[in-house]
C-alpha cells in the first residue's frame, strides 16, 4: 500500500458511506489485486475495508455490486483461518452477508448468519433487530397461504352468486369468512408480532 493510500486511510471518515465508497473505486485496481497479499496484516486490513465498502453500497442501494463484492471478501476471510484475525473478521463478514441475503429477499439463507451472530453475541442490538425482522417474514411466509385461501373463496362465492347456486344467507357467511382469511393471512402476522413483543417486555 502506498503512502498516500495510507494517508488517505487515516484521514478516511468511516461513518460517510460516501466517502468510504469514492476513496475504494478511486483505488479499485489495488483492492482488487487482493490475491497478491500474501501478509496476514494487509490481508486482514483489505478484508476491512471491503466489509466496509459493502457495507456503504447497502447504505446506497447498491445491492449487486456488494454481492460482487462479499465474493471477494469470502476468499480473503478464508485465507485468515487460524489467525488472530480470524474470529473477529468472520464475525463482520457473516454480518454483511446476512444484510445483502434479506435485500434479495433470501431471508432463511439470511436468517442463518443471523442465527449464528445472536449467539456470538446474544447483547448485540443490531444482530437481534437483524433477526427478528428474519422471524416476521418466516412468520408471515407461514400464514400467507390461509390469506390466498381467503381470496380464492371469495372469488368462488363471487362466481356462484353470479348464477345463485345457492342462498343468500349462504353468500354472506362464505363472504365474511373470504374477508376473515384474507385478514388473517395479510394481516394476520402484525397482531401476532405486536404480543410478542409485548409479552418479552413482561417478562
């Protein structure tokens, strides 16, 4: 690394994604010639700087190019097993890998770095909102069904009533019960997590 990449490093504001971003793409060919590095150091520092990148694409909504990216980073966290280094690095690429799996709505592969991490550490904020978040959309996936059950009632009342195959009172009640799954199924899971949550706060 040269000494006005160095610099640059130093003087970096890590907290503007921007920032972050513009100083990696000016300085694409040196991150990317990453198999070279053969010192754990400069290994473990590159690593850094590409989670961090990632990281400032998902600020952006650069989902694609962060994906690209987590594929690099895979190699170099690889290439730390056994070091110091390791450990804390895996920690910070499984978190990344998480985040960009729930932006391509791959919430169970997500939901499995996120499992691991809340064990790591069961205090950390961020990996418990990022895994609770996993648990509502695997809760909505699981009722869902009931609520497309609901429409498909409601679109079979609908065509028997057009050609009265049966009593009014009976269309009503097949209605209310159409209305009722579709709620349930959309809906059904915002109830559900608002207990929940209340319920943990008892406790």
């Amino acid at each position: 690394m040269n000494d006005q990449l160095q610099n640059e490093l130093l003087e970096l504001d890590w907290d503007n994604f921007n920032s972050i971003i513009d100083l990696y793409e000016r300085n694409l060919i040196y991150f990317k010639n990453f198999n070279e590095k053969k010192d754990l150091d400069a290994i473990e520092e590159i690593t850094y700087i590409k989670l961090s990148y990632i990281l400032a694409l998902d600020k952006k909504k650069h989902y694609t190019k962060a994906n690209k990216c987590l594929k690099e980073v895979a190699i170099l966290v690889s290439r730390l097993k056994g070091s110091e280094y390791y450990d804390q690095t895996n920690e910070k690429y499984w978190y990344a890998c998480g985040v960009i799996a729930q932006r391509f709505d791959k919430y169970e592969e997500s939901q499995s770095y996120f499992s691991q991490l809340v064990k790591i550490d069961p205090d950390n904020h961020m990996y418990k909102t990022w895994y609770d978040s996993n648990q509502e959309w695997r809760l909505y996936n699981q009722i869902k069904f009931i609520g497309y059950l609901g429409m498909g009632l409601f679109f079979i009342n609908l065509f028997a009533r057009i050609f009265d195959l049966y009593r009014h009172d009976l269309f009503l009640k097949l209605d209310f019960l159409a209305f009722f799954l579709i709620l349930l199924g959309f809906w059904g899971y915002k109830p559900i997590k608002y207990f929940k949550k209340l319920w943990k706060n008892e406790i």
